[in-house]
C-alpha cells in the first residue's frame, strides 16, 4: 500500500541514520518498539538507533531492526556531579559520532529537543505540546497531536509520530517485538525444568505493579490460585525484587492454599519474558510484564483499575481484560482513589469474573500461536 500524500513528508531514502527517544518505564519503551520496525521497513538501508534510561535496555535488546542502543544511567545522579557530568559527555559523543538526519522523539521530555540540535540531525518530529514555548517548536518542525481522550492504543500514539512524517505503517510493522537472549532462553528452559514444568503446561501469574494502585488485593489473587490449582494447573508466581511487591507476593503465599512455584526476584527481565513465552496464559495487572506476554505471544488475563485499558491494554494478543462495572469513574488516571494508593475499583473486582475469564480464554485458545 502506498502512504497517503503527506505535504511536509521526509524523504526515507535520504535517512542513512535516525535516533529514536523514548526515556520511559519498561512497559512505555516495549510498546515503542513496533516503530523500529517502521523505519527499518520504510528505510531499509538505515542504521536505527534508540536512546533509553538504561534500567529498560532488556525491553530493546535484540530487536533487529535496531542498530545501537545509547542508554542513559539515571543512578549517576547519586555519585555525584562529576560522574554525571562524564557520564551525559560520553553520551553526547556517541549521538553526536552517529550523525542523525531524523530524531523521532516520542515523549514531551525536554531533553529530545536539546539532542536534537546538539546531534545536528536535519529532520525531527515529537509530539505537540499545548504549553511548548518557541524552543520546542524551533526544535520540532513536524510535531504529531496526541489523543485527548484515551481511546488509542499507545502503540498506534507511537506510530503516530511516523505517520505525521509521511511514513505509513503495514500491518504486519505493528507486532511488539521482545527478544530473550539464549542465555534467558536457557535459564528458563532450566527453571522449567528443575520444578517438573511442562512448555506451555502452567499458568505464571504476575500479581504486582511497581505502583501499588494498580494491584489486586493479596486474598483475592489466592483464591484465584486455589481455583486453578483445583482445575489441576501447575502454577508459577513471579514479582520484581521491590520491597513493596515481595510484600504483596508474602501475602499472597500465606493466604493461598495452593502448591505454586515461586520465583519473586530470581529472574532478570529476559528471563522473565522467556518464562512467560513457555507459559499456557498469562494473568496480571497493567505492568511491563503484561505487555511482555503480549509480545511473546501468550494469552494474557490483564485486570485493570486506574489505569485506561483502551490505552495500555494487551497489543495483539489473545486476551481478556477485567474492569469494573460498578465504578463509571474509572479510568481515573488517579493514584488510588482520592490519592490513597489502593484503588476501589480492583478493591472490589470479583475472583469468579476473574476465573471465569481464564476458563473462556484457555477454552477459546487451546493451540495458542506463538511467535
């Protein structure tokens, strides 16, 4: 298909390299990768490049379409200015070596225009910002309007910034794309094997959320063990090494009756995705590792409070997502209602709608495809 006419179009045969920004959360930087395959697909003899906080390297890492990944390291804040200092002039070196023709920056962070200029690329585009002052605009020429109302997926908030330049996405560029290492692989491959699990025999329930707001309460996701170890699943619990979601995984372990294999902070994040990629079906809540079983292909169970579902929910995925009927104020956006960080609307979320969810998907995909 030809991409529609576009007035102020960049030319894809003049870009020989481009910097794509996205200095986000894991899950944020995931649903960013489809746009790499965009501009590798409309350039395709480009070198594309990504600049992220480093913490969320694991979420890019072995894209193809990728050529380097420039990270920034937000823990030299805390080693003073010197170290931060040395740290922002490597990095600057290294764009600046690259010679862009095109930034594609994808937040509102005032750093992308400031590396627009100091990186000498020709051509840029980012998102139009109500409050953006000349600099900004000096900055962006082309700029891409973000959905007032959440009803976009941000995957296509992403390519949107593409399609403001004249380069049209197929559908086959949309795919999340998340790239375990063999190393991930094979680790996974071990814990399977170490517990007696069978590939695509269990379910891995994710039940935490660097924000607490988002999470189910601890005794309703043991029921929801019980029911499925009942029904004869093998179980596999995992959770980030915070504080706060080891605190929710404790709570969960002592409520529930049900013999589950615990892995809370043993695994990287390119073991995480591998583990998640043998699962039968995913169940969480809105975090990365939701959008991580999206990418690899697992059918996903995703339970949604604050947080808008249209928005954040499950890319191209089998899946069902569970909301509240009783609560027309959500999506809030808030954190927890009236800021309190617990959310009624998850507060309040019936197990059986949730089991009930799993029962139809796991009879709707029963010889999931996998990627």
């Amino acid at each position: 298909m030809l991409p529609p006419a576009i007035a102020d179009a960049i030319d894809p045969a003049r870009i020989r390299r481009a910097l794509v920004i996205k200095l986000r959360h894991h899950g944020d930087v995931l649903l960013a990768s489809p746009v790499f395959s965009v501009l590798k697909r409309a350039a395709p003899l480009a070198e594309i490049d990504a600049l992220i906080y480093r913490e969320t390297a694991p979420m890019l890492a072995g894209h193809p379409a990728i050529s380097m990944l420039h990270t920034i390291d937000r823990s030299l804040k805390q080693r003073g200015i010197a170290a931060q200092a040395r740290g922002e002039w490597k990095l600057l070196r290294a764009l600046r070596s690259r010679h862009y023709d095109l930034v594609v920056h994808l937040t509102e962070h005032p750093r992308g225009a400031w590396l627009k200029h100091l990186c000498g690329a020709r051509h840029a585009v980012a998102r139009e910002r109500d409050d953006a002052g000349w600099w900004w605009r000096a900055s962006f020429p082309h700029r891409y309007l973000v959905p007032r109302a959440t009803l976009r997926h941000t995957v296509e908030t992403n390519l949107d910034a593409l399609r403001r330049i004249g380069l049209w996405p197929d559908d086959d560029d949309k795919a999340l794309v998340l790239v375990p290492d063999a190393e991930a692989r094979a680790r996974a491959a071990g814990f399977l094997e170490a517990h007696g699990l069978a590939r695509h025999g269990f379910i891995l329930v994710h039940p935490g959320s660097r924000w607490l707001f988002k999470c189910w309460p601890a005794a309703a996701t043991a029921a929801l063990l019980d029911r499925l170890a009942a029904g004869g699943w093998p179980l596999v619990l995992t959770g980030a090494p915070d504080p706060a979601e080891l605190a929710l995984v404790t709570a969960i372990r002592a409520a529930t009756r049900a013999n589950v294999v615990d892995l809370s902070a043993r695994l990287s994040l390119p073991e995480l995705a591998a583990l998640i990629g043998a699962a039968r079906l995913f169940i969480g809540v809105d975090s990365a590792p939701m959008h991580m079983a999206a990418a690899m292909g697992t059918p996903v169970v995703a339970l949604f409070g604050p947080s808008g579902d249209a928005e954040w929910g499950p890319w191209r995925v089998p899946h069902r997502v569970i909301t509240s009927t009783a609560h027309p104020c959500r999506p809030c956006g808030n954190n927890g209602c009236g800021g309190s960080n617990i959310s009624d609307c998850l507060l309040t979320l019936p197990e059986a709608r949730v089991s009930a969810a799993v029962a139809e998907l796991l009879a709707a995909t029963a010889d999931p495809p996998r990627r």
